[in-house]
C-alpha cells in the first residue's frame, strides 16, 4: 500500500477527499472489487493515532497509479514511461520509438 496523503502532497491544490468523493474514483473502485476481487479493505485503508509514521490513507498500487494520474499527468507519464521502459528490458523488447 502507498501512502495517498503523502501523494496528494505535491500538488496541494488536490486533495484526497476531492479524489475520493470523484464520481469516476467510485467507479474506479467498484470495477476493481468487481474485476480483480479485491475486498474494500485491500483497496483503501484510512490510519488514525498510533505511529506517526503510519497515519494516513493508504492505497493500493493500482489506486495510487490512478490517483497520480488525478494529481499531476506529467508525473504520471514520468512513470508510465519509466514503467513500460522496465518492462521492456526485462521482456527483452527492442525499442520501437
């Protein structure tokens, strides 16, 4: 899980709740539990009190790689970049562009 309060940090003009409360993020949602059959709890998990470290919603991965998306495009294409230039090296893909 990544840390979506932290994330949405870099742009403080987005916040999580704007994010979360996003008619397309509950769809987004909903279709995941849906599709991947992951529970809920395994897709957004809030933390009060305890650790500091710890406090804090948390996401899982493909939440985050949307709610990136939402935050800022330029990093998203950053790491979308970066993603499929890794993937390519370990498939042994030759670069096509």
């Amino acid at each position: 899980m990544l840390c979506a309060s932290d994330m949405c940090k870099v742009n403080p003009k987005k916040l999580w709740k704007n994010y979360y409360q996003n008619r397309q993020t509950k769809e987004f949602i909903d279709a995941l539990k849906s599709v991947a059959g992951i529970p809920a709890t395994g897709l957004v998990q809030s933390i009060q009190g305890g650790d500091p470290k710890a406090q804090g919603t948390w996401v899982h991965i493909k939440i985050a790689m949307d709610l990136v998306r939402w935050i800022s495009p330029p990093v998203v294409a950053l790491f979308v970049y970066g993603y499929i230039e890794a993937l390519e090296s370990v498939l042994g893909i030759p670069r096509t562009y």
